[in-house]
C-alpha cells in the first residue's frame, strides 16, 4: 500500500501533494471548522453534524500528524482537549477562503 508520504513525494504536481495532504471528505471541511477558532471536540462535532464520532477522531489525529492543526490538552476534571490550526494550517487560509467562494458561487447560489 502506498503511503501518504509516497504519494507526495512520488508525484511532484503540487496539486497532488496537497490532495494527499487534505484528500478526502471530511479534512477541508474541518480545516474550514477550524479557521477562525480553537474548538473543542464537541463543538466541531456539533458544527458537522452528518460525521461521526469516530471518523472525527480519527481526522483529527491525522491533520495531527500531519502538522496542520495542534491539539492541546488541559490537565483538568473534567478533561478539556481544544483543537486549533498550527501555522501550515493557517497558510491554507486562503484556500479555504476560496474553496468557501467558488462554492457559494457555484454551487448554493446557483442551486447546483
């Protein structure tokens, strides 16, 4: 199997670097979560309703690894764990900003 490192680098189309970066379903529309705010757990599931818990966990470890959101956890009871971008996460802003405009254009004002 074909690691998401291998894939970055076997390729070097920029574009199929970030795809293997952020690909998928649920990455972007967490990294669009994210973008203003550090959120908790809960909050992000609430603001993504159709994902499920699990399938959170598991992208949020991934984005983790991947260097592009950090997770803070606090050493209280009850245990709080928050989750914002980290730099590289914040340099995809303006993808995100225009992944936000070309689906409101295309897509919800057109009723596509």
């Amino acid at each position: 199997m074909v690691t998401k490192e291998e894939k970055t680098t076997q390729n070097p189309c920029p574009v199929s670097a970030m795809v293997a970066l952020i690909g998928g379903k649920w990455k972007p529309i967490i990294l669009y979560c994210l973008r203003s705010d550090t959120r908790r757990f809960g909050e992000i599931a609430t603001r993504i309703p159709t994902i499920s818990r699990k399938v959170l966990t598991d992208q949020l470890k991934e984005l983790e690894q991947d260097q592009l959101i950090i997770r803070e956890q606090f050493n209280e009871t009850p245990p709080r764990v928050e989750y914002s971008l980290s730099e590289l996460g914040k340099s995809m802003a303006p993808v995100l900003a225009a992944m936000e405009k070309w689906g409101t254009e295309n897509i919800l004002n057109k009723h596509l």
